[in-house]
C-alpha cells in the first residue's frame, strides 16, 4: 500500500509534527484552510469513517480523546471545528482517516 499518511507516520515523509501517542499521529498541515490547521490520523491504516466499525472504533475514540490535548496544545481556548471528509463528494483527498482541526479565529458558520 502506497499511503502518504502512513509514510509520513513512519516518518519516510517529514511532517511538523504537534503531538504522537501510541494510537494517533497529529501534524500541521501543509495547505492551512485556517489559522490553525492541524490533522490527526490514526496510526493504524484505516481508509474513512465509512468503515469505522466494531474492530476499530477503539482507534477512534483514542483519537476523539487525544483532540482536546491537541487542541490546547495549539491554544485554541476559545474553540475549533473538527472536519472528517469521506469519499469522492466529501473531497477525502488523502484515503486514510483524518481529523482536521480547524481554528485560530472565529471560522465560518457556512460548512457548503
């Protein structure tokens, strides 16, 4: 499997990283869409929630704990949007799972 995510995972793709535990992987991105723009990927090769079931829900919900550490890390005290696109219409541009935290400033209430 040729995933960029994983490759930059396994470090083979550099990345500025802003925060690793044993389930997730958080980096900044490299095309901000706001202030702050940071996504977070499931170490383990997981294509989209699409196929979030029973045996790797765990991996996300890890994930759904680290965020809020992520999230202050970064110092978004006054709050930030998560965003998980799926598929073709969603503009899933990368197919391994991934969170973009989004924030930094008062975002957009249009999401269209």
């Amino acid at each position: 499997m040729n995933c960029l995510f994983c490759s930059i995972i396994k470090g083979d793709i550099p990345s500025n990283k802003v925060y690793e535990d044993e389930w997730c992987y958080a980096f900044l991105d490299i095309a901000p869409q706001a202030p702050v723009h940071c996504l977070v990927v499931p170490k383990e090769h997981i294509s989209s929630a699409d196929v979030i079931g029973a045996d790797n829900s765990q991996t996300v919900a890890k994930i759904f704990e680290a965020i809020p550490k992520i999230a202050k890390e970064l110092g978004l005290a006054n709050g930030y949007r998560i965003v998980s696109n799926i598929g073709d219409d969603g503009c899933q541009s990368v197919k391994h799972l991934h969170f973009h935290i989004l924030g930094g400033k008062k975002l957009s209430e249009n999401m269209a």
